[in-house]
C-alpha cells in the first residue's frame, strides 16, 4: 500500500516535508531541540513521576488527585484540534506541543497512545494544491494567461482526502516524535476490525507488542475506506460499541486495552449544562452516570464526524468499562500547551467523567451558597449581624472542651512532621481562646457602623442626589495554613462586613478547623444564614480555586511567603490581598537609649519569629559599633540562640564575625538575623526601600526630628517609632482581628481589618432626570453641592 501512495508522488512531497516542518511547526513558541539525546528535564517543567504507576484495573479512578497514578493513557485528538480554522492542512503548532506533552508522558514511564483525526483535513489540503497546480498549467498552455484566482476547486471526497493524507499525517507525527527520541507506529482500523474476534485479538495483540517496547502507537479510523457512519443502537454494555467515529474508536480502544485514563481534546473547555456559549452556560467540572437529562446537547463540532452528545456518550462507555475520562479543549493557546500534563497531574481542566459522587456539595455549589448567603447577610440589621459574632464568641468559649480535643488530634498528627514554628502556630489554648472571643467581640462593636454607612452625599441638581455608601466585596476565599484560630477570625470580619466566606485550611488543623466551622454555621443559623460561610473539604487544590474568577472576589492568603506567592502566581483575573514576604527592618540610631533598644529588639525577635511582623534585619548606626550598647544587643541575641548573619558592609569591620548573610532580602521566619551597618537615616531608609518588602519597618532613636523623617519618607504599609515590629497586627491595632496583613497600595494596606472588606456603591434618587436637561441649551444646571452625612445611631 504504501509503495502505491509513494508511487503516486508522495514521495518527493515527504522529502519536501520535513525542512517545511522544521521551519512550520519549529519556529513556534514550541521549538523541538535538534538533538535526540536531550534530557526531558529540558522540554518541560513537570517533574519525573515518583508515584507508582501500575493499579488493578476494573474501577475508575474516583477523583482527579489520582490520575497522577495513571500509567496507560489514551489521547484523543478530535478534528477541530488538529486541523486549522480554515479546515485545509494541520495546526501545526498545537500538534507540536501535544506531541512534547505525549513525549513528556512517555519519559516519565506511561504507556501513550495516541487517537488522531487530521488525515482527512491535510489530504485536502494536499490534493487542493495539486488540482490547482495542475489547472493553473492547463490554462497556461490554453489560454497563455495565469487565471488562478478564477479556477474552481470542485468538491474533494473524504475518502480519497484520507487517502492521500494518511500517509503524510504519519510522516509529520513521526518526524515530530523523533525529535524526543521516541518511536511512533501507525495503526489503521475499522468497526470489522473489533467485531472481527480474530481481527480483535490481532490487534490487541500488537498493542501490546509496541507498548512493551516503549513505542506510542497512532490510531485513527481507516477513512479511506470506511462505511458511512450508520445510526444504532449500541453504547449500552461494555461489549458493544462501533466504530463510527474517533471517540468511540478511542472509548473501544480504552476498554480493550484496560487503560486509566482517557483524555478526549476538543475544540470546547468541556462539557456545559447548555451550549457552549448560549446564555448561562455552566462549565461541568465532574459528570456523573445519569445526568444526561441536566444537559442541553448543542450541534456538532465544525469539522469532525460528532458532536458533544457522542463524546458524552462515548466517555461513559469507557467509564463503565473501568477507564477515567477528561474531555478538555486542546485548541486554546495559553492552555493547550500543557492541558495533557495538567490532566494528568489532577488539575481542574475540562469535564472529569466519575463514577463516585461526592458526600458533600462541589467547591462550585459552595461558592453559589456563599454568594446568596452572603448577600442576605448583608441585608440584615447591624445588630442582627453584630448579635452572629457575640454568639460564635460565647461559643469559643463554652465549647472550649470540644475545641481543644479537636486540636489536640490535630497536633498528635502534626507531631514529627510540622516544624516546631508551624506546630506552635497549629496549637490552641484556652488563652488563646479567650483572646479570640475578646477580639470577636471588638469586631462585633466596630461592625455596627459598616455595611451601607453614607461616605459622601451630594445635591447633583433639584430633586436629584448622589449618595456613596459602602458594601460588602462580594464572595472572599481565604486560604490559610496551621493556624485554626484564623477561621473564626476571618468569619466574623465576614459576616460584620457582610462578605460571603470560602476558608481553605491546612489538611494539618482539619479536626480544629471542623469544630470552629460548624460553631460559625451554628452562629450564623440565629438569623438563617448559614451557608454564607463554607469550608472547602473537597480535594481541591488551591491552584484550581484560584482559577474560580466567576465565583471569588477576592484571594487572601494567610501563611508561608511561598504559599502567598504561589497564590499570587496562580490567581487568574482575581485580585490577591496580602504580601509575599514580612522581611521587617529595625534601625538603630545613634541616638537610640539604650533601656530601649535590647527590649524592642527581643520583643521583635525572639518572641514569635515565624510571625510575618517578625524583625529580620537589625541596621545600626556606625558610631554605636564597639559600644556597651552594642555589646548589649548582642549578648541578648547570643542568650536568646539568635543565629547572626553579617551584611557586607558589617562583616568588613569585623576580624572574626558571624557568617556573612547570602542576601539582604532574606525572611528568616525563625531565630535568625541579619545585622547590617549603617552611615546616617538616610542610608537606613534607602537600605529599606532597595531590601525591604513594605510591611513594617522601626526607628529607635530619642531625636523626634530624625524619627518624623523616618516615618515620612519610609515607604512601608507600618512605620513605627520606638515600638516593636510586633504592633503590626490587627487585634494589637483595635480592629479586633485581620484577615491578613496587605503590602500593596491599591484598596487596602496594613493589617486589614473590617474596613479592608468592605468597597463602595453609588445610589442616585432622581424624578425623570436625563443627561439632555443638562446640555448647553437645556433647562437645568449642576449644582453639585456636597450635603451633609447622616449619623448612624451605634449604641
């Protein structure tokens, strides 16, 4: 067969192929490296596997963290994927980051196989040219005239496009896959093919022949001589499927050959409860057997031979056959080139096919509740809101039993595998318990002048008035790490703020955070609001709630600077509240009194270093160094078990001295600090701009001039003088508790308490005012008279 195609001129067209690919596809953002032999630590970021791989197959995966342990994986490549917009020739570069993604599967130890449409489409587009070729020297030797743009392509045949496509298609995949140092097989097949026992067992045979010898088999339907697709009536038992398109060859092919996981690439992000693009039209993260009937079917993909409903159809064939399905979009640019790698991996990408329904509602019906719940909360008198805090505090208290039994499970578990910074972060107490009632019980006072207070009124003309009043942000996901009391925390700044609530813990605090969740909720309950605080249990990973815009306002992370940059990373079209690093400064004057400065500087360090507000940095002043003040500092530092790192310009004026630090922008988060030497204020401030993170910085010094300077020209959310760095916080600040500390300078900055949470909303009250009245020949005039506010009674 295939000395007839070569025959026929696909040869010579195969040698022009590859330089045409090389400097097609090659000079995408997705460049294949010319050397065969390279590592696949240089083709991707996605680290080597080091799960095990192989699973007892008869059941389908029940969630998305486990496909990482898939090892035999079906990719199915629908036409509109590997096919250009104008339906002639191959999207060349999406095809060259799919065939990277496979490769980077395949080094990793799965087993790939690879189902592909495309012969159809670069058939067309190959014999288009030589018909055109062909006419164009007819009509030269005619007429003597060049009248391509006249010529009439007549309708080409899908079989005979196949035909002369086939070929070529592999020539392209293998060419690509050599890149990799992987070998690429072609097989071509028919419905005969898997109702034929013989045929059958043959095939499957030879699967599993190149499998073992680490080969990716290509699969596609044998459109050259294919039968037109007839309705039936199968897809209802494992047994029974044809063969009429590539989804279900590839479902027939999943099932035969036991694998994990099957991921079916679209020119769509899934599978929606309604068209793809009609009014409303919902996304569906995890399908479920039965729930056909909540979905509206819309028309078949632009090329291809099915639509959604035979994807659908086809992917619960495969799930009833043991195999886990995805059906994602493989077309988009800023996802397709690692869709296959993020599935794989159990990020939330397209439609997830299981089996298993969850206990509990889905992280996107939580996000519904707590938009409607929080909504009503906002209507809801001060006092009824201020009536929900003062509850939750006296149930701190009174379950305070309960409470510290949840914890102490928590902290036997956490015990050998938690730092001891975070354990003592994961840990309650009953004084911790009191403080959080007290400072709920602040936050339950400041709320009864929040939501709908009146900022700004103004008379824009006769009988028509502008008003500014605040209101809540909307739906707040909070993620935080260790610290369970950050939970009733951030609900009652919530709920006084009218903010509906999502709180991702720690898997370490989940028996604490279970109990102070379910006390909110019961708190909450008093005015039937419940559901506007919710606590994320699903496996999701905080990567994928970030990807929520349509349901989350605003991100705020709590923890580690790792987890808020990784937030920051990840957060897509949603705004993130917070800092990534607290690397707090400390300077010492020379004119700094000595009872002073080895209080503040102890306080600041050493009484919770893994705290944000936490000093990292001590600058002093260069005419302090060989002092009895100096030597005071640091005989406190060596008691406490400070370990000292020395800046550059301080180690050079030492013989013998501490290590010198790595880097000036260093947070240490533990009983460690960096002491750096100083010429005047003005070189600490600059120091703390080039160095610094924003979030506090201290002056030590008796002269208020020089302190006013400090406080005026460092460019910090808190500048403090004379007080430890530790004040940063929203309970020591009277706000009765924060959600988090804010180094940005858009919103909110600082500890961000019960303001933070809040933006604003104009009400304009008019009688049949329109813009034309004011024009310049019209009957009225802007007056824009500033009227006074309205107090608010708050007793």
């Amino acid at each position: 067969m295939l000395s007839q195609v070569y025959h026929c001129g696909l040869q010579p067209f195969k040698q022009r192929l590859l330089p045409w690919v090389k400097c097609t596809a090659f000079s995408r953002s997705h460049r294949f490296q010319t050397s065969a032999i390279r590592h696949v630590r240089s083709w991707s970021n996605i680290p080597f596997i080091t799960v095990p791989l192989s699973r007892a197959h008869g059941k389908s995966f029940a969630h998305r963290s486990e496909l990482k342990h898939a090892k035999r994986i079906v990719v199915k490549l629908g036409s509109a994927v590997v096919t250009r917009g104008d339906e002639c020739g191959l999207a060349l570069g999406r095809l060259a980051s799919i065939v990277e993604q496979v490769s980077v599967l395949q080094n990793q130890g799965r087993e790939m196989m690879l189902v592909t449409s495309g012969a159809v489409a670069f058939g067309r587009q190959r014999l288009r040219h030589e018909i055109l070729l062909s006419q164009s020297v007819r009509q030269a030797l005619h007429s003597g005239q060049n009248q391509l743009k006249e010529m009439a392509i007549p309708v080409l045949e899908a079989r005979a496009c196949a035909a002369a496509g086939q070929s070529g298609l592999m020539a392209l995949y293998e060419a690509m896959f050599t890149q990799y140092s992987i070998c690429a097989a072609q097989i071509l097949v028919t419905n005969l093919d898997f109702h034929d026992e013989q045929k059958r067992r043959n095939l499957n045979g030879t699967l599993h022949e190149l499998l073992r010898m680490n080969i990716v088999p290509i699969i596609n339907t044998n459109d050259a001589v294919v039968p037109p697709a007839e309705p039936n009536s199968d897809l209802q038992g494992v047994n029974v499927i044809s063969v009429k398109d590539n989804d279900s060859l590839a479902a027939r092919l999943a099932v035969e050959m036991k694998t994990d996981l099957l991921i079916v690439l679209s020119d769509v992000e899934g599978l929606f409860d309604s068209p793809p693009g009609s009014d409303d039209a919902k996304l569906i993260d995890i399908f479920y057997p039965g729930d056909q009937q909540s979905v509206t079917f819309g028309t078949k993909s632009r090329v291809g031979m099915g639509g959604m409903e035979a994807k659908v159809k086809a992917a619960l064939w495969a799930l009833q056959g043991g195999t886990s399905v995805v059906i994602a979009n493989g077309t988009h640019p800023k996802v397709s080139g690692h869709v296959i790698t993020d599935i794989v991996e159990g990020k939330k990408v397209g439609t997830f096919f299981s089996e298993v329904k969850p206990a509990g509602p889905t992280v996107e019906q939580q996000g519904e509740m707590a938009r409607s719940g929080g909504r009503m909360l906002a209507t809801l008198e001060p006092e009824q809101r201020a009536e929900i805090i003062h509850h939750l505090a006296d149930l701190l208290t009174d379950q305070r039993d309960e409470i510290l039994l949840a914890n102490k499970k928590d902290m036997e578990e956490a015990e050998g595998r938690l730092a001891a910074p975070l354990l003592k972060r994961l840990s309650l107490s009953t004084s911790k318990l009191n403080s959080l009632a007290i400072g709920l019980r602040q936050i339950a006072s400041s709320s009864q002048d929040s939501v709908g207070r009146v900022l700004r009124r103004t008379r824009i003309a006769k009988n028509l008035e502008l008003e500014q009043v605040t209101v809540p942000i909307g739906v707040l996901l909070v993620i935080f790490e260790s610290r369970p009391d950050c939970l009733p925390q951030v609900a009652a700044l919530a709920i006084a703020s009218g903010n509906g609530l999502l709180l991702k813990g720690g898997k370490e605090a989940a028996h604490s955070n279970r109990i102070l969740h379910l006390l909110t909720q019961e708190a909450l309950s008093i005015h039937g609001v419940k559901e506007a605080v919710q606590l994320v249990n699903t496996r999701e990973e905080v990567e994928d709630l970030c990807r929520l815009d349509k349901m989350i306002d605003l991100i705020i992370p709590r923890g580690s600077s790792q987890l808020v940059r990784d937030i920051q990373k990840a957060a897509k079209g949603i705004p993130v509240m917070g800092h990534s690093e607290g690397i707090c400064h400390m300077y010492v004057d020379s004119e700094a009194s000595v009872d002073k400065v080895t209080r503040l500087v102890r306080d600041s360090k050493c009484e919770y270093p893994a705290a944000c507000n936490a000093l990292e940095t001590l600058l002093i002043h260069r005419d302090l160094l060989r002092t009895p003040l100096f030597d005071q500092i640091i005989d406190m530092l060596r008691v406490e078990q400070v370990k000292i790192h020395a800046g550059p310009k301080f180690a050079s004026y030492l013989t013998f001295s501490p290590s010198e630090v790595k880097s000036l922008r260093t947070e240490y988060g533990d009983l460690e600090l960096c002491i750096e030497v100083v010429d005047n204020v003005q070189e600490a401030i600059d120091h703390i701009h080039k160095y610094g993170s924003s979030h506090t910085d201290v002056i030590v010094t008796e002269n208020e001039k020089t302190a006013e300077f400090f406080l005026q020209h460092v460019d910090s959310a808190c500048v403090f003088w004379n007080a430890s760095t530790r004040f940063s916080d929203g309970y020591r600040f009277g706000l009765g508790a924060e959600v988090g500390i804010s180094t940005s300078r858009i919103h909110a900055r600082g500890p961000v308490g019960l303001e933070g949470l809040l933006t604003t909303k104009w009400l304009l009250r008019g009688q049949d005012h329109v813009v034309s009245d004011f024009s310049e020949h019209g009957s009225l005039k802007f007056l824009h008279e500033n009227l006074p506010i309205p107090q608010r009674n708050t007793n």
